[in-house]
C-alpha cells in the first residue's frame, strides 16, 4: 500500500474542557474518514458527553479514559471543566498533572503513530519522544491571541505588529497584568506552559481556524515559535436533524418567529455570570425589543434559581412571547444554523466565533476574559460583529446592550460580510483538513526512516567493536550526497568505485554508500546516511582510475546519480532536509558518531596488539556474522528508500 495512503494511528489528547474536547472530537471524525484509527483520551465524564457524538458505527475513533488521582474537593464528576466551581480550577490543574504516569502507560499501551496534545500539557509530548513516537500540538484557541501571546514573550518591549485592530481595551488591565506577570514567570525560570507545548512540537503546530481570517497572523506566529502553523478549519459540528432535537421546546418556539428575527444568547460552558452583568443583559435584552433565546448556565453543585434571580427584576412580566430562557443545555449549532436566527450574542469563546462565522450569523461581541477580548477585537477586524464596550468601571450597562443588538441586526454590512465568511467555508469544505493530513503523514513517514537510520548506526558500531584491539581501524564518515575527494592510505587517486568493498580477507559493501577505492576496505552506507571504511593494515593499496574500471565506474556513478535525483527532487522533502539542513533530527547522532569513532581510533593506535598473529578464519567467521545483521538492516531501509506518491511540498 501507497505509505501516503497507508492506515495510521493517532493519539488525542486535549485539555479536559469541553471547549477543548469539541473540536478535538471533530478533527478525529475528519482523520477517521481518511484512513486513521484515533484514540480520544479523557475523563470518563468527559468521554460520556460525547459518546453519542461519536458514533460508534464508525470503529476507527475509540474513547480512552484517563483516570485523575483521587483529590479532596475533587470527585469524578469534577474532573472536567464543564460546570466546575472557578475555585476547583488549581485543584483540577493539579489532579491533570498528577495524571502524568498514568498517560505515559496508556501511550506505552496504544503504541501510536502519532501524538497530537494540547496546550497544557509539555509532559505528553515529552512522553511521547521517550517512546518514539512524534507529537504535534493542536492549539484550540485562535491564532490572533496565539500570536499575541507568544509575542509577549519574545519581543516583550516591542509594539504588537497589528495593535491598530488588536489590543486590549484600557478598562481591561486585569488581562494584561496577567500576560505581563506571565512573561515576567517565563524569564525567570522559562516555566510557561503554553510556550513550553508549543516549543515541543514537532515541525508543525495545528490550530483552529482558516486563512480568510488567520492569514497574517498565522505567518507572524510561524515567524515567531520557527514552526510551520497549519490550519485545521472551522472544526463544527453539523447541526443534529432528529426527532428529539426537533421536538424541542426551544426549536419549536424559535420556528414561529420571522426570518433573522431572534438572537441567540449564550455565554459558554465555562464562564458564570456575576449578577452585575447577568441583570444587565437581561434588562438590556428587555430594551432591545427584539426576540431572543438566552441560555443560562450556574456552577454544578450550587443551589441557585433561575426564575427567583429573573422575578426579581421583574423579567417574565415585561418579556411576554418575546423571548425564552433556558437553564442548562442547547443545540446551539442547530439554533445558530437556523434561518430565524439574526444575530449572536457571545463571549467570543473561539468555538462560538468559528460557528457563528460559518452560519452567517453576525455577531454581539460581550468578552469577559482570558482570550475573549483579543477574539472579539478580531470579530470587529473582519467585520463579522460589533463588540458592546464597557465603561471604565468594567459595567456592562443595558442600554449598550440594547443598542449594540439593535444595530446588528440592522447592519446591512455586518451582515453581508459575515455572508461572504460562511460563503468562503462552505465552497473550502475539507481543503484544511486534506493539507493537515498530508503534514501528519508526513512526520509519521519520516520518523520511520530516521528509526531506521539509527538501527543502521547501532549495527554498524557493533561491527566495528570487533576489531578493538585486534586491527589498526580507519574509519571514514563521508558527507551526504556530495562527491568528496578519494583518499586512501597510500596515495591520492580517482578510483572508479563507489559504495563497495574489495576486501583482503574479509569484504562487505552494499551501495549506493560513498567510500573510497581501497583493498581491504569494508564499506557500509546508508542511501541518506554516511560511509564506515575498515581498512586492514598493510593491505591498503590505491587503485587509480583506467579505462578496465570504466564500464563499472559508468554502472555506480548511474546508481549515484539516482540517489541524488530523489535527494534533490521534491519526492522527498524530509529526506532532503536532512540532507541540506544539517539533519536536524538525526545530526546530533551523526556527530556522536563522529566523535565516538575519534576517540576509539585514537586509543587503537596506541595499542600494541598489533604485533600478535591475525587469525583471519575465525575473524571471517564473526565479521560474517554481524555484517549479515548490518546488512539485513541496511537492505530494509534500502527497500524503503523510494519516494512514497504524494510525498512532496
């Protein structure tokens, strides 16, 4: 099979908020359609909210539970952010970390081909390098506040690039404290946890989002953390059409109103009301006069009335059919993507931004904190929305409210450009995703080679150990892909051979290696690697180049010009930039070998074993032994070395 069609596993580890598990669970849907098998790590109380969202027809996306330590205050149904109290946030910070062992087994159990974490966590990746295997992060915030983060902390004294349209807002200092006293931790001891994921990446860094907005923030953050920042696309779920959906109160409500009539109100799964803001939006949905369905969420365990908290202000007296409130959960993207919807009035989580584009459904920007307000700068940019300020006292107050929702729902050029948003993600459909699988397979592939590689380092090692203390060794480590003067032990001389061994004794060569034309020389090469000399002492003799060697010198240079056009064709890239960028994977192992062979060679030749009697039948016997495994080893990654189909930039 096409090693670019071949079926991979995938790992999933996303940070245990339903923010974060939503559109981890769409990307593995999106992978399990093109030949993946995904495991989706989680809380078991995470996992039970999406199992009917997964559906389990489909048998490539499999639920592993990640079980947290037991910790006061923090029982299994806290072990998620979904509804948690804000003061239980260090707590389950903590029981994620603690968890740690228990990933690295599940990951030593699953064995994947490929780990892709999220922002939190620096130990999945870490643990994934231990095994092998490589890690991609998967960031589910926007690009904007990414960059905008990592920005902070690379050019802390240097004005954003884009501060016309992306700033903070004087009233919101409480965020940029916070950036700053990240950064400041950061310099001091580099314990940033965002930055440290991100750092930890391998050669591509993922995130949530698409270039029609993302496109120069998404070459400023590539520009600042070195890596290449792939896009994954809007990332939603498609609104459910069944029976129970339908029959909902809600839906049924929101049929009977006329078309962009209603806003939908919500405010995410994460973020809690204080009752400042909740009484001034309610008053300001009052004021607008407008429909409206405005869903409210309290933290789990906490004994609060909804209908009390709305009484109080007199809201079901003065509201009649007008609006609905719901406590607890919504199809938000059935609501979101129905035709009587004309507006959004969001905290500017990034799933509900992304939703909102993709439905057309303008926007009513109410941010409250962590990324929010850098988002919602983002949604006013693109002329998606329009954000309701708050005064400098941080008050929301209803009759901004109430204007803000009037005037989107008025805007003719909000709404067309919105229009033209979800036009463009609808006529992309899956471009992102195909670009994110490509990249994916693409590290798989590679890792494999580089695997191979060492296995073919470690079998040569153990070949050349043989002669310690027996033999005067030469060894040779030619360069990559490059014709290098010949050299030999008795003169200089333009012999015809290339990447195989003529031996006195004992001989192994396998080409396409680039050695020099010496008898007595064992040549061992690994097609992108290096060549190992052996020479014996006394037998090396130069062979200059005549016309006898001719007809085979034309055969090798034709076997060397193969394995130059493949290394510098677009076939394949990896190995290509292995070649010409230092190998950044495998050259700290190149150097070791180096290094490691100067020093053995140095402490041979100050050695006098060389006077005893050499007893070349019982060494023939060993070297042919162990060349058989150098070989074996080599010859696989021999038979791999042919450019895969749809293996180039």
């Amino acid at each position: 099979m096409d090693c670019m069609q071949k079926k991979l596993s995938v790992l999933m580890f996303p940070w245990i908020g339903h923010g974060h598990i939503s559109p981890y669970l769409e990307l593995a849907k999106k992978l399990a359609q093109r030949n993946f098998t995904v495991y989706l790590c989680s809380t078991p109380v995470n996992l039970k909210s999406i199992e009917k969202k997964v559906g389990f027809e489909d048998s490539s996306i499999k639920l592993i539970e990640l079980h947290l330590p037991n910790l006061p205050d923090l029982p299994p149904c806290y072990h998620t952010t979904n509804g948690l109290p804000s003061h239980l946030m260090p707590t389950l910070k903590k029981a994620f970390d603690m968890s740690k062992h228990s990933f690295f087994d599940i990951l030593s159990k699953y064995k994947p081909d490929l780990l892709v974490y999220d922002f939190l966590q620096p130990w999945a990746p870490e643990a994934a390098f231990k095994l092998d295997i490589p890690a991609v992060q998967f960031i589910t915030s926007s690009t904007t506040q990414t960059a905008v983060l990592f920005h902070a902390y690379k050019k802390p004294d240097v004005e954003f690039p884009y501060s016309q349209h992306i700033y903070y807002q004087d009233y919101e200092t409480a965020n940029v404290a916070e950036l700053r006293k990240s950064v400041d931790d950061h310099k001091r001891d580099r314990s940033n946890l965002v930055i440290d994921c991100i750092e930890k990446s391998s050669k591509v860094v993922l995130i949530k989002g698409f270039n029609e907005i993302d496109e120069k923030y998404i070459k400023y953050l590539s520009i600042l953390c070195g890596k290449k920042i792939v896009p994954v696309g809007p990332l939603v779920q498609e609104p459910t059409n069944n029976a129970e959906v339908e029959n909902l109160d809600t839906i049924k409500w929101l049929e009977k109103k006329e078309k962009a009539s209603t806003v939908f109100v919500s405010f995410g799964s994460e973020y809690f009301l204080s009752n400042e803001d909740f009484e001034a939006i309610a008053e300001g949905l009052l004021q607008s006069n407008v429909n409206f369905i405005w869903v409210v969420r309290f933290p789990l365990g906490e004994k609060i009335s909804l209908e009390d908290k709305l009484q109080k202000i007199g809201f079901y007296d003065r509201v009649g059919d007008r609006g609905m409130v719901v406590e607890g959960w919504v199809p938000q993207a059935k609501i979101l993507g129905h035709p009587n919807i004309g507006g959004f009035v969001s905290h500017c989580g990034w799933n509900s931004v992304i939703e909102s584009m993709k439905f057309g459904v303008p926007i009513i920007a109410m941010p409250m904190h962590i990324d929010q307000p850098i988002n919602a700068r983002l949604v006013v940019e693109v002329g998606a929305g329009i954000e309701v300020l708050r005064s400098h006292d941080l008050k929301l107050h209803a009759k901004k409210v109430a204007s803000v929702i009037r005037r989107v729902l008025n805007d003719e050029y909000v709404k067309e450009k919105v229009s033209e948003l979800s036009y463009q993600i609808q006529m992309k459909r899956d471009e992102e995703i195909d670009q994110v699988e490509k990249e994916l397979r693409k590290l798989c592939i590679q890792k494999k080679y580089v695997v191979e590689v060492e296995t073919g380092c470690r079998e040569i090692f153990k070949f050349i150990a043989l002669f310690d203390g027996n033999l005067q060794v030469l060894m040779i480590i030619k360069g990559l892909f490059r014709r290098y003067e010949r050299w030999n032990p008795v003169h200089p001389t333009s012999g015809a051979l290339w990447g195989i061994g003529i031996g006195v004794g004992c001989g192994v060569g396998w080409g396409p290696g680039f050695g020099p034309e010496v008898i007595g020389y064992v040549g061992a090469g690994c097609g992108v690697g290096f060549s190992v000399g052996i020479t014996l002492l006394g037998f090396g003799i130069g062979l200059p180049a005549n016309f006898i060697y001719e007809g085979p010198y034309k055969a090798f240079t034709a076997t060397r010009s193969g394995v130059m056009g493949i290394a510098h064709s677009s076939a394949l890239p990896e190995m290509r930039n292995v070649a010409l960028d230092g190998w950044s994977n495998i050259g700290l192992h190149i150097s070791g070998v180096k290094e490691k062979a100067s020093r053995s060679f140095l402490n041979l030749r100050h050695k006098q074993h060389m006077n005893g009697r050499i007893d070349f039948p019982d060494m023939r016997t060993i070297i042919s032994s162990h060349s058989k495994s150098m070989q074996d080893c080599l010859k696989k990654f021999q038979s791999k070395n042919r450019p895969p189909k749809g293996f180039e930039d």
